[in-house]
C-alpha cells in the first residue's frame, strides 16, 4: 500500500507540473510559451517577466493554496461526520464564510485581509456547528445533506439581500460569489499560506486520532480517544482551511466533496496521514485543471468572467450523483408525508379553515395593491377601479397589479406541484427546488432571454417548461435503480440543482456581466417589473392541471402509501405517477417564468395544509394552494414595503422564512 501511495503522489506532483506549466501559458497577454519558458531560465524580457509577476504567477499560486486548502479541508470534514457526502458546501461553510465577507464589504468596513479571514472564519464555524448539531453529528448521510442545503439556501438568501441592497459597496463580488482565481492576488495568498501549513500540518498529525475515530465513537472511547475534543479540533482546522481558501478567491464549489472521493478511489485502503496530503494534491488537480480547461475552451479573455468554482461545482455535481447512486437505498419505505404531521381532519375544522382562508385571500391582494413604496388608501383603490384616479396614483397601480397578481398565481403553481411532488415520491422533503425543477426553468428561461433579448412571454414559459422537464427527467432517471429511493431522489436533484444554478450564473457572467442586479433578482424569485402577458401561462396553467391533480386525489392518496398497495388495488402506477410528475413539473415552470427562482413554497404550503385538514389529498390540493398564494403575496408585499424605496425579492423573504419550518421538518422527520 505505500509503494501505491508514493506511485499515486508521484503521480499527482507530475499532473500537476504539466498543468502550471500549461497553466503559466494561458493568459490575454501577447507573450507566448516560448517567452515563458525563457523567463522561467531566467532569459525573459521584461514584458514577460511583468505579466508572470502580475498575473499568472499570483493565479497559479492562488490555485495550488486553493486546492490543497479544499482538499484536506473536506477529507477532514468526511472523516469527522463519518460521511462522504460531507464537504465545505454541504455543510455551509462556504457559504457561511462568504456570507461573513460580503457582509463586511457591504457595510462600508474596511478591514486588513487577516481580519477579514478571521470574520469568514466565524461564518463558517458558525454554519458547521447548525449543520452538525441539526443533523446528528452527520451519521445519517442524507439528513447532513439535506440541513446543510436548507443551510446553504438561508444564508445564499441574506447573502444575495445584501448584494442588492448594497450594489456599490459590494460592486464585483456576484462573480467572486461562486469563486473566482481572476480576483486573488499575491498579497491574499500570501497572508493566507501560513494558516493553511498550519492547519494542514496539524490535521496530518492528528491522522492517528483521525484513524480511531472513523472505528465509531464507542471503540475511539474504548481506546481511549478523546472523541469530542478530537472532533471539534479537527472540525476547526478544516473551517480555518475553508476560510481561508474562501478570503482568497471565494467560494469555490465541491472540490471539498470531490477531492476525498477520488483519493479513495485512488487508495481505497489508505490512512489518515496518506489521506489528508493525497486529497490535497488531487484538489489542486481539481482546481488547476479546471482552470486550465476553462481557458482553453473559451479562450485567456472570455474565461478572465467565468469564476473558476462554476466548473468545480459541476464536477462535483456529478461525484455527488455518482455517490447517490453507488449507495445503497434507505432500505425502509418512508410512511406517507401525512403521517408525519398532526391529522387534523374533522369536517367543521375544514369549513372554518376554508372560510379564513377565502376571507385571506380577499383580503391580501388588496393589501398588495395598497402598499409599497407609495400607500394607496382604500378611497384610491376604489376609484382606480372605476377609473377616477390621477395619472400617477394610476400609474402606480397599473405597476402594482401584474406584481400582485403574479405572485398569487406562482404561489398557487408552486404549491400544488409540491403536493404532487411529495406524494408520488413519498418524501416529505422534496418540493419543486430541491428536485431541481425550478433550476432546470430557470435554466431554460435564462438561455433563451440571454439568446433572444426581446422574447415574449409565452416563449420564455415554453423555456422554462422545456428546461424543467429535462431536468426532472434527468433527475428522476438518475435516481432510479431497481426502484425509485426517495432519499436517493432528492440527494441527486440537489447534485443537480447546484449544477443548474452554475450554469445559471456562467451564462449571465458570459453574456451580461455588468447587470448583476438584473440577475440576482431573477435568481432570487421576484415580481419586479412584471405584465400581465407573463401572467397569463402560470393563469392557464393553473386552471388546467389543479383540477386535474385535485380529480386524481384519491391516486395521490394511495401514491403516498407505499409501493404495494395501489398495485394491489389495481391502479397502473407508473402512468399515474407520469401524469402527475408531468403536471407538477409544468406548474413549476409556469412559476418560474412569473416569478424567476423560488424555492421552499413546494414544500411549506403542503405541509402547512396537511397540519390544518389533514392527509387526503382531496383537502390538501386547495388547501395547499390557498396557502402557497398567500404565502408568496405577503413575502412579495413585505418585500415591496418593509425597505421601500429599496426592495427585497419575494423569493429571499421566502427562504429567509422557509429555512426554520425546513428544519423544523427534518427534526420532525427523524429516524
């Protein structure tokens, strides 16, 4: 086994001098190979030795920190949690350091950069310890995926908020939000380098305690290892490696996951002191080669816009998948999602329930249109209706009324394809965006606005329903293997989710890299500058597939049962669950091209429906739908008024308010 280890490293050290000496050529400057090549004999001329100092050789430098930093961080984080799912990303440490950082920068302070490591230290400590603490210590490898996502969603939401709010003061960080090489410079590397030795050196020493611990907590304690100190020593060290890979060039995504689970292809028997440096190496190939790739294809000018993280995070997308499917399945059918909520479903609790909730939806839209940055009185709104009003307040509310509109109809959309969602696959967790539906419309919908500018609505809710459809068929293909595992499912559409938001962010940082308010808001979920024309598909849609789910209740009840059950009472299943995944994907999409990227809703609003009249989806379906518009309505009229003249999406004041009932699920949700 050494003789592989020193083969296997040997090996990596020879990759990874190919890819700097390919990587020392590839820039936008005019010198070539051959003129680097005599700089590095120390025959250069000035202009070559200028542009490797100030540029290729800080980028280099900055990637191999990155790798290794990564690396070993998320071997690190696998051996604590016991789980190889486990990474920087999954547990939102990236996302916590970099949330701490844009913080900074958006309230005008103006810190050294070791400070500044220091505060995206504590953001992602702070993630770590949540996610650890929510889901068990991470002993349940999908329960650790699935807080650290709804951790990773709540604080992307506050990040993007602050983003928007404050566009000046944090000008060029959308790029660096999904890790960039093109904004690290030698001074940040340099700061950063000897926390990593440090920390890396550290974690090398520990690997003996690493080696007991993976035996389980009972043999370690057996053994005599201190587990908790043990554990927490090393979950440090590996959010002070995140941390300082993140103050450098921002969050680059998944080599944490991805790095560990190719070295234990690689030494699939190794020890910790073997593990940790080779995880390193391969995440500097990881990071390197990503690099070098991406310039090679688009070319040194259009690559300096493209953060380098895109790549990675579609890289380790796919290793996510690939771990998704080569585990085995939860092995026990998950009971119905209405058995985990209170039933509720007495006849005059519904009648009392519908009657609050049409008195809701009277009263909602009319406050919609009423506040925001200008409040309109009751008197007003009346005589806009009989047109009696003045050419402002006129104006006002004709902007008003395809918001309010809107996010009713998307609410409505994005509830109802939650409940169809959640039944078939028998997961209470899974709702439109964490099965990447909502990714994959606004995938099809971002291409085609970035192909055509001036597409109308009906094309751009085509987009988006073709791009849903391919993905969630992706995604539900992927997932089935000898059976559809519903834990499997949503592991793999959040794999595919992260990969749909990459792609998202490279086309508008390839084609509009100057309007990053423009995309944040689309990717956020909002009603800004809505027209009736964008309303009209999700209407339609809405009208024609909620009866349709409604009149298929009874298949939705006996879907949310088990496997056997509706085979034995004769109903063909796979044409049923067809029908409703198709019309729960459509309603998704029509969403998505109303309202841009919301998630969350899918999952709320059925759940908040089965806990007031309880598990029949007869109740359910309008219940849900009910509650899915006014839900989005009161986030996208809070969003209008709580900071007017500013606004907040609707789709951030959802995730902002969705991730506690999330996790809120998932602890109600446990083995």
């Amino acid at each position: 086994m050494r003789a592989r280890t020193i083969a296997v490293s040997a090996g990596l050290v020879v990759l990874i001098a190919v890819l700097a000496g390919i990587h020392l050529t590839q820039g936008t400057s005019t010198s070539g190979p051959l003129d680097v090549v005599k700089a590095i004999f120390g025959q250069g001329d000035a202009q070559t030795l200028a542009v490797l100092e100030g540029a290729r050789v800080p980028r280099l430098l900055a990637a191999l920190l990155l790798g290794i930093a990564l690396g070993v961080a998320g071997a690190g984080m696998q051996s604590v949690a016991r789980n190889p799912l486990a990474s920087p990303d999954t547990l939102a440490v990236n996302a916590g350091a970099h949330f701490a950082v844009v913080a900074i920068s958006a309230f005008g302070l103006s810190l050294p950069l070791v400070p500044v490591g220091g505060a995206a230290f504590m953001g992602g400590l702070a993630a770590a310890v949540v996610v650890l603490g929510l889901a068990g210590g991470g002993a349940a490898s999908p329960r650790l995926v699935l807080v650290g996502s709804a951790m990773l969603l709540a604080l992307q939401s506050v990040t993007v908020l602050l983003l928007l709010l404050f566009e000046e003061e944090t000008s060029g960080l959308f790029a660096w939000g999904s890790g960039s090489l093109t904004v690290a410079d030698l001074r940040a590397t340099g700061q950063m380098t000897p926390i990593v030795v440090i920390a890396v050196v550290a974690l090398v020493a520990m690997g003996g305690k690493l080696d007991i611990l993976a035996l389980g907590d009972d043999n370690a304690t057996v053994l005599g290892l201190r587990v908790r100190r043990t554990r927490v020593t090393a979950i440090v060290l590996t959010v002070a490696l995140t941390a300082a890979a993140v103050t450098v060039a921002g969050p680059v995504g998944f080599v944490g996951l991805s790095a560990p689970v190719i070295t234990r292809l690689l030494l699939p028997i190794a020890k910790h002191r073997a593990l940790l440096p080779v995880s390193g190496l391969v995440g500097v190939v990881t990071v390197l080669g990503a690099d070098v790739v991406l310039r090679a294809i688009m070319g040194s000018a259009a690559a300096v816009r493209v953060p380098t993280g895109v790549v990675t995070t579609i890289v380790g997308a796919v290793v996510m998948v690939w771990l998704a499917r080569r585990g085995r399945g939860s092995g026990s059918r998950r009971p119905a999602p209405a058995g985990r909520v209170g039933v509720a479903g007495s006849t005059r609790r519904l009648v009392l329930i519908s009657v609050v909730l049409v008195a809701l939806l009277a009263v909602v839209p009319v406050a919609g249109l009423m506040l925001g940055d200008r409040m309109v009185l009751l008197g007003d709104l009346a005589n806009w209706v009989t047109g009696n009003t003045g050419t402002a307040l006129t104006f006002v509310l004709d902007q008003r009324l395809p918001r309010v509109l809107a996010a009713l109809l998307a609410g409505a959309a994005l509830a109802v394809s939650g409940c169809g969602i959640q039944s078939v696959s028998r997961n209470p967790l899974a709702e439109p965006g964490l099965l990447g539906i909502t990714a994959g419309a606004g995938l099809g919908a971002i291409t085609l606005i970035t192909i055509v500018p001036a597409v109308g609505a009906w094309s751009i809710a085509g987009a988006a329903g073709a791009g849903a459809t391919v993905v969630f068929l992706l995604v539900y293909g992927l997932a089935w293997r000898s059976g559809l595992d519903s834990d499997r499912l949503v592991i793999i559409g959040i794999a595919v989710w992260s990969a749909g938001m990459a792609l998202i962010t490279l086309l508008i940082v390839v084609s509009d890299p100057w309007n990053s308010a423009k995309a944040l808001t689309w990717l956020s979920g909002s009603t800004y500058g809505r027209t009736l024309d964008q309303v009209v598909p999700v209407a339609l849609a809405l009208v024609a597939l909620t009866p349709l789910l409604w009149i298929k209740h009874r298949e939705l009840d006996l879907h949310a049962l088990d496997e056997d059950t509706p085979r034995v009472l004769g109903m063909r299943i796979e044409r049923s669950r067809l029908v409703v995944l198709a019309a729960s994907g459509i309603l998704a999409a029509t969403a998505v091209s109303a309202i841009g990227v919301v998630v969350f809703v899918g999952l709320v609003a059925p759940h908040l429906a089965r806990s007031l009249v309880g598990g029949r989806h007869g109740r359910i379906v309008p219940v849900a739908a009910a509650l899915g518009a006014l839900l989005v309505s009161v986030a996208d009229t809070l969003g209008r008024t709580v900071i007017a003249p500013a606004q907040i999406p609707a789709g951030l004041v959802i995730a902002m308010v969705g991730t506690p009932y999330f996790v809120l699920v998932l602890w109600k949700t446990r083995p």
